[in-house]
C-alpha cells in the first residue's frame, strides 16, 4: 500500500514504515505526531485518486528529527556559481536546505 500526498507545494510517494526528508515544519517538535490530510492518491487493493483530494484519506506521521533549536535539520551545502565570460563579473553564494524528517506510521483511506 502506498499513498502520494502534499505538503510544502511537494508531492512525496509514501509507504507505512518510511522515513522521509519533507520542507521544514517549524511549528512541531521532535516525537510529535503529524497529520497529513492532503492525500492525492491511495493505492493498495484499489487505486483511489481524489479530484484533486480524497476526501477520507489521511497520512499519519512522527516527527523523528528536528534540530537542537527547533529550526529543522540542515541538509548538505549547495553551491551556486554565476559568470559572465569576457565581462569580468563572477559571484558564488551558497546556502544549506532545512528540513524535517518524519517517520511514515500508517495510511487510512
């Protein structure tokens, strides 16, 4: 059985028992339970997909990693690098994602 839902303008595919990174949550805390209710599609015996929700659908999750100050795990540095050829301009900026990771417990349709 698997599930896709929204969170975060995302969609992520889902399994009971998965650990996913989603966009960061500043609102929870380590060990708090999540409810995610914007289920697009359910698919186990049936496939069932909601125009554009299904409307009994919910995705239950436990928050498993959040960081020391409550703003979310980093994740690892991107580096972006701009240069125009023969105009002497270059720039480089870089900055490190933050996210939260949560622990799939189960689907209900």
């Amino acid at each position: 059985m698997y599930a896709i839902f929204e969170t975060g303008g995302k969609q992520h595919r889902v399994t009971p028992g998965e650990n996913l990174r989603i966009d960061l949550l500043r609102e929870t805390k380590k060990g708090d339970s999540l409810v995610f209710d914007r289920v697009l599609m359910v698919s186990g015996e049936t496939c069932v997909v909601g125009r554009p929700y299904v409307a009994s659908a919910k995705v239950l999750a436990t928050v498993t990693c959040m960081g020391s100050d409550g703003a979310g795990v980093k994740d690892k540095k991107v580096h972006v690098f701009k240069k125009k050829r023969r105009q002497g301009y270059q720039k480089s900026i870089g900055h490190r994602q933050r996210y939260t990771e949560i622990h799939i417990n189960s689907i209900e349709s």
